[in-house]
C-alpha cells in the first residue's frame, strides 16, 4: 500500500489515508518501530509473544517496516532511528562487523 502513495495517479484521499495509517503505527510507542540500545541485548527487540517456530520472519518484518518510514517518508522528525533499527535486524541476522564503518 506505500508503493500506491508514489504513484502518480494514486488517489489522495486514499494516499492521505494510507500514509496517516502507517504514522499512527509508527506513534502507537509499541516497540515494534526504532528503540531505545537498553531495550535487548543483541539491539533487536521482538515482543516475546512473537517467538516461535519461523520468528526470524516476524524480526525480519519488524526491519522492513522501520525501513519503510525512512524511505517512504513518514511524517517522523528524524528517519535516523528508522534505519538504525532496520540495520541491526540485518546485524541480528549476519553479525556485525566490529571494524568501524567509514562514511
């Protein structure tokens, strides 16, 4: 449904509609979108209800929905949190590197 708010002829009403839906997501402060380094040890919080046979999908799901306020320009002050929680999905999933990044 993002992918329809960038579409030309994407209706307004519609796009409005899609877009103020994903921002009261975003503010429902569940944990699901950024956080907080204190909230898991490995940076990755996931709601223990959510652990089971095949979570890794539901970690995964929880990184593309960050991502998706970054790229898709949700009304949040700063996507910087966005991505970090994206990012350490990915780190979750592949390790991290322990060699700094160079910009």
């Amino acid at each position: 449904m993002l992918f329809y708010t960038r579409l030309q002829q994407a209706d307004t009403t519609l796009k409005s509609a899609i877009l103020a839906d994903k921002l009261s997501d975003v503010n429902a402060a569940n944990q699901i979108y950024a956080f907080a380094a204190s909230d898991d040890l490995y940076r990755n919080f996931m709601h223990d209800a959510q652990y089971g046979w095949g979570s890794n999908q539901t970690r995964g799901n929880y990184g593309n929905t960050n991502i998706d306020v970054a790229n898709y320009g949700i009304a949040v002050s700063s996507s910087t949190p966005y991505t970090n929680r994206a990012l350490e999905t990915l780190h979750y999933f592949h390790g991290v590197n322990p060699l700094p990044r160079f910009t």
